[in-house]
C-alpha cells in the first residue's frame, strides 16, 4: 500500500508540476503578446504620423502646370480649347462657364455638380473656367478600327514625375481611361480623375486618355463632359486638386 501512495502522490506532483508549468506559459504568451500588440500599436502609432507628416509635406509643395489653358478657353473658332489636339474627337461643343463670386445657389445645377468634385462649391475660388462636352469615335476607325482611340492631349515636356488629372463626367459610350480619365465610371456624377505618372528626365509626353473601343462601329461614339485638365510639376493628392500656375516658355500665353 505505501508504494501505491507513493505512485499516486508522485502522478499527483506530476499533475501539480504539469499544471504548475501550463500556468507559467500561459502566462509567459500572456505577456508576450501584449508585448507584441504594444510594439504593433506604437509603431503603427508611429507610422501614422510619419503619413500625417508626409501628406502634410507633399500638398504644401508648389506645383506648376506643364500644359496650357487648362480653364478650356475656346480658340478663334470656338470649335475646340485653345492649345488642345483633338485627337479622335468627333466633335467638341461649349457647355458653360463656371464663375467664382456667384452665390452658390445661383449657378446652374453642372456647374455645381463640376465644383463639388474639387470641394469648391462656394461662392469664391481661384477663377472661372469653362466646361465642355467631348463627342468621340470608340476606336481609330476604317482599317484601324482595331486600334483604341484616344482623347484630347497636349505635347509636354515632363520633369520626372507629374500629375495628370481632370474633372470628368461620363455620359455614354466606352469609358476613357488613363491619365486625365482614370479612375472615370459610368454614368456617375462629376469625378476628378488622373493618377501620378513618371517619365524620366529630358522626356515628354502627351497627356491622352484611351479609348478601348476596339472593333465596335464608329457610329457608336461616347460622350464626356470635361473641366480644369491639367498636367502639373510633382505629385499631388487628388484630393488636392485645383487651378496651377503655368509654368512653360516666357513668350507664350497661358491663357488663364
């Protein structure tokens, strides 16, 4: 019988040990993960003002435009925006002008629509532009019909990294995509479209949004609405969109 006691207080140590030893790593994990989940938090912590610090940063740089007219003034002909190729445009057609110092209330429901987009519908902003609608072809048509169309553009000459962006609205047809139209959706209210695009130094650039319309008739064209195209020095958050002072050659009007 005493050997039998003894066995069943040893297993009873044991279980005590074993329990004993559980205790102590749930513990040790206890303490450790919230060692961990401490460390995760400060420096997410940390990285979230290190973000905070860099948005500041970056939408306190200047930025200047690298194309002209971006307030879309009509040229001599009122056909098309001044300094502006065509591209496969079908037909461009002058909506409105949109101008600061009105009551918000007054101006037309596009109008507001358009300034919403840059979070400027007030009563003042930085100037008057102009808003225009954009007929074009879904592809380069007749034995090119296999190739995408592309939009409205300008040559630029690019320093390194630039930002292309528009105020867009899409009506009908195939939906543009890339530089100043990226990002667009169908049958959405005004957007501001456009991403950051590296070129490389001592490059250029033409700043066209494509139309993958590839094969389709060409009598089945799209239709945008368009306002404040620009491509402009730098990165800027989209979110931060605006009018940019131009910055090209001396002896040429930026008409804005």
């Amino acid at each position: 019988m005493a050997l039998e006691q003894d066995i069943a207080n040893l297993i009873e140590a044991s279980n005590d040990l074993t329990a004993t030893v559980d205790n102590k790593i749930q513990d040790i994990t206890a303490t450790l993960n919230n060692s961990v989940l401490d460390a995760k938090n400060k420096v997410n912590a940390e990285l979230g003002q290190i973000d905070q610090r860099f948005d500041s940063a970056r939408k306190q740089q200047s930025h200047f435009r690298v194309t002209k007219n971006q307030a879309l003034i009509p040229n001599e002909e009122g056909t098309f925006p001044l300094f502006w190729s065509g591209g496969y445009v079908k037909e461009a057609r002058f909506l409105e002008t949109v101008t600061t110092g009105v009551e918000a209330e007054q101006r037309t429901p596009l109008a507001r629509e358009f300034l919403r987009a840059i979070n400027s519908d007030t009563k003042y902003f930085a100037g008057k532009f102009n808003i225009w609608e954009l007929e074009y072809y879904p592809n380069r048509r007749g034995e090119n019909a296999h190739l995408a169309a592309y939009l409205m553009y300008q040559y630029f000459r690019a320093p390194t990294v630039v930002t292309a962006a528009a105020v867009v609205k899409h009506i009908r047809g195939t939906v543009p995509s890339n530089w100043w139209c990226e990002g667009l959706e169908a049958n959405q209210e005004a957007k501001l479209c456009g991403g950051t695009f590296y070129r490389g130094r001592n490059k250029y650039g033409h700043c066209h949004p494509y139309v993958h319309g590839e094969g389709k008739p060409e009598d089945e064209t799209g239709v945008i609405q368009i306002a404040l195209p620009a491509v402009v020095t730098g990165e800027v958050p989209l979110d931060d969109w605006g009018q940019f002072a131009y910055l090209g050659d001396a002896t040429q009007n930026a008409y804005d």
